[in-house]
C-alpha cells in the first residue's frame, strides 16, 4: 500500500507550484505595514464609538416610544 511513482511527483510538483506562488506575494515592508495597521485601529475605535453613540439614542428613543423610561 505504498504511494506510487506518480503521486510522489504529483505532491513535490505541488510543492513547488506552492513555493513559486509564495514567491510572488508583494509583502508589505514594516513602515507600511505600521502605518496601515494604525489606520485600521483608529478606523475601528471610531466606528466602534459611532455604534455605541447610536446603539445608546436609540435605545433611549425605544424607551421613550414604548414608556419604560418613564
């Protein structure tokens, strides 16, 4: 039950079709990597302060149509 002659060279091949692929990826350097991951925290806090914000009108604004903030 041992592999064949085939699928050996069917895996190194893929090996080294994936080796290649990787060699192709642009990483990003480390100043631009920092300076985007600082632009996605500051987007999220934002956004996150902005649905909180809402989240919080509209709840007083639930509890104002429905009379429990009464």
């Amino acid at each position: 039950m041992g592999e064949t002659e085939n699928t050996k060279a069917q895996k190194e091949s893929w090996v080294d079709g994936l080796k290649n692929e990787f060699g192709k990826i642009a990483w990003l350097n480390k100043k631009t990597l920092g300076k985007q991951t600082v632009a996605v925290v500051i987007v999220s806090v934002i956004v996150g302060f902005i649905i909180a914000i809402l989240d919080t009108v509209i709840q007083y604004g639930v509890d104002f149509l429905t009379g429990i903030g009464v």
